[in-house]
C-alpha cells in the first residue's frame, strides 16, 4: 500500500512563469472568498433579501467557498514548492471535500431552477411549495446527497490496489488520474463504475435543470407583454448564466475528444474549470441580479456615508 503520492501537476510548466501564474491564480482565489463572502453578507444584512432564491443563492456561495477552499490554497503551495509529496489520507480527504462540495454545488443549481420554475409557473402556490422549512429542507438534501457522493466515489477509489505508480498527472488528487495508477482485475470496471456514477448524477442534474426552463420558457412565452416577459426571464438570467458556465467548462474539460494534448494544456483547463469557474459566479450575480446589485450598493452607502459627511 502506498503511503504518498506526488503531484505534478505544474512540473512541466516553465519555472519562470511560474510566479506569475501564482499570482494570478492567487487573486482570483482571494476575490473568489471575498466576492461569496460579499453576497452572503449582503443578503444575511438586508431583510428585502429573505426570501428562497437569496437563501439558495446563500447554499451556493458557501459550496463555492468551500471547493475552492478544498483545492486552490495546496495548488498554491505546490506551485512555489520543490517538494509535491501529498499523503494517502490528505490525498482521499481532499477528494472527498472536493467531490462533496462539488456535488453540492450542481444540486444547487438544480434546486435554484426548481425554485425559478415554482415562482414563475406557480406564483400564486409559490409561497406554500417554498415555504422557510421546505427551502430549509432542500438545502439539507443538497448537502446530504454531496456527502453521500463523495463519500461514496473516495471509499470505491480508495478500496483499490494502487501498484503501478504513484506520481499523480494532476495538481490535486484526481479520480481519473488515481484510477490511472490502479491495478489488479477490478480496475476497469471501477473506473467505468465510478465514472457513470459521477455522470448520471451531473447529467440528472442538468436534465432537470433543462425540464424546468422548458416549463418556464413555455410560461414566458405566454406572457401578453413584451415589457413582462423580459422582466420575468431576467430572474432567471443570471442562475442560467450561471449554469451555462458550470457544464461549458466541464464538458470541455471531461467530454473532449482525446488527442495529442500536452500535460500543460490539460492543467490550465482544469485550473480553468476549479478555480475560475467559482471566480465568475460572485461577478455574474452581482452584475446580472439589480436586485443584488441594488442590495450591495445600499450595504456600502450605508457603511462608508457617516465617512463621507
């Protein structure tokens, strides 16, 4: 049994640039926890917030926070350093936090278009089926299946024999990358287990989230006025915008046609995908969402005016 891996995930990137990736990556971790950050204090601050959506949207940052936190600040600290090593059970810790957080985020997201579709097909039901405890209750769910996934996925991966190597081609503890270094008769049909297991969930998720535009998009369009149909699509615009960007990114990470791709490109697609996929969504909630955006401008006239006078 091995006692340790090595990432090397940025071994191949040229030393110089090094520094300025760090930096980079490092800024936008650092407006990733301040701009969650923001929203759930804007939203915990301002009563007009109260409602399900804020609360979702509230679930959400925190399931940003905490993935980027499971990730980014070790990729940080191997970017600078000569020495990779990660051990066996930091390495399943972190796949499970980040298997959990994920998996939370796409339920998420798939709650959060439920409740656009209740809002906008059933508004005069609206504030029976999204009641506090209701919403309470989904949140909790979304939460549990993570858990329930990530355990699962991280104790199947980690039941294997992992005999064939132990340096891991990625900058964090992977799935497909420790499947890679598996062996014995089961392997195969681990990996074909765990990946349908991961994708049946992520495509349930999506085809659900579809199935509720369907329904809204049906309602809009039945909407006399022009002036009402736009006011209405634009509670949804920036959760859409949102969920576009999630599945765009892991389609062309996860989906992409095998080829002769270097190390590196396949590096900073998945940098891309972990790291600034959570750095969007606190920028396209904030610019896309007047409501939000209104909030947090009163927040800040509101603190820094009595300053100003």
């Amino acid at each position: 049994m091995l006692s340790e891996f090595i990432l090397v995930g940025f071994s191949t990137f040229p030393q110089h640039l090094l520094p300025a990736f760090f930096l980079f990556y490092l800024l936008m971790y650092l407006f990733t926890l301040l701009g969650n950050l923001l929203i759930m204090a804007t939203v915990w601050s301002e009563r007009s917030l109260h409602t399900p959506m804020y609360l979702f949207l509230c679930a959400l940052s925190t399931s940003e926070i905490l993935v980027t936190v499971a990730i980014t600040p070790r990729m940080l600290v191997d970017m600078l350093s000569s020495h990779h090593s990660i051990t066996f059970m930091d390495c399943a810790t972190q796949m499970f936090f980040s298997f959990t957080f994920g998996f939370t985020h796409s339920f998420l997201l798939m709650i959060m278009g439920y409740d656009r579709y209740v809002a906008i097909c059933h508004p005069l039901r609206y504030n029976m089926l999204m009641s506090t405890r209701t919403c309470a209750r989904l949140v909790s769910w979304t939460w549990a299946g993570g858990s329930v996934m990530g355990m699962m996925v991280t104790l199947i991966v980690f039941h294997l024999t992992f005999c064939k190597s132990n340096v891991i081609h990625h900058f964090f503890c992977h799935v497909l990358s420790l499947l890679k270094l598996s062996c014995g008769n089961e392997n195969s049909s681990v990996t074909l287990g765990v990946i349908l297991v991961c994708v049946s969930a992520l495509m349930g998720c999506l085809f659900l989230i579809v199935l509720s535009y369907i329904f809204i998009v049906a309602a809009i369009l039945r909407i006399p006025s022009a002036e009402g149909r736009h006011k209405t699509f634009s509670t949804c615009v920036s959760h859409l915008t949102i969920v576009i960007v999630h599945y765009g990114f892991a389609s062309i990470i996860y989906l992409k046609p095998k080829g002769p791709h270097s190390m590196d490109s396949n590096t900073l697609m998945a940098t891309t995908y972990t790291v600034f996929t959570p750095f969007l969504s606190p920028i396209i909630f904030s610019l896309r969402n007047k409501e939000l955006k209104n909030a947090i401008k009163k927040s800040f006239k509101r603190k820094f005016s009595p300053l100003s006078s």
